[in-house]
C-alpha cells in the first residue's frame, strides 16, 4: 500500500514503487562519493537491477512488517531515502538512517 506524508508543498515522503527503478539507481550513482562516506552499501549498486531487486525486497519488507524505507521527494524528483536500520520489533526500538543527494540538501531545509 502506497503511503505519502507531505512535509511542505515541495516536499514529501514517499513509498517506493517499483517505476522508482531507474530514477533511484541514477541519483546514487550521482552521489556514489558524498553517499559511501556514510552508508558502506553504496559499493554495491551496480545498476538499475539492484535497485528494482532492493525496491521489491522493501516493499515485501513493508508488507510483512511495516518496517518502511520511504523516498524523499524534493519538487517531484528523488533526491534521496529514509528507512529503518536493525529494527528490533520485540523491543519496540528502530534507527533511522538516510541519504540525501548532495544537490538537494540545501533546498531540503528551505521546504
């Protein structure tokens, strides 16, 4: 199930679909450096195929969990992701990382 949450007019986030393939791909590769330094999964985006494998993957995730990886949407493009890291249902306790492409960070704090 698609879910949308507006944080302003220009910005939202968003659940993946799967059309988010080539678009997701293409802003990491953009930002293969500024995004490594941080998430270390970065080396393994290879293509436009790991994205639809991990989009897929997520929203199986989403649906047997809930646990969500949601793209940030800045004036109608993908500029980067949140999503849930090591999520321990049991004890209620989820981290939250994200990425935003480097582009984007300074109008990301104006919307």
């Amino acid at each position: 199930m698609k879910k949308v949450y507006k944080l302003g007019d220009e910005l939202m986030l968003r659940t993946f679909e799967s059309s988010d393939a080539d678009e997701l791909y293409r802003v990491i590769d953009a930002n293969r450096e500024a995004i490594g330094e941080y998430m270390r999964w970065v080396d393994e985006v290879a293509g436009p195929d790991w994205a639809t494998t991990h989009i897929e993957q997520w929203q199986q995730t989403q649906a047997e969990t809930g646990v969500l990886f949601l793209a940030i949407v800045l004036c109608g493009e993908l500029v980067g992701s949140v999503f849930h890291v090591r999520p321990d249902m049991k004890n209620n306790v989820v981290e939250v990382g994200y990425w935003l492409a480097e582009s984007a960070e300074k109008d990301a704090r104006r919307a």
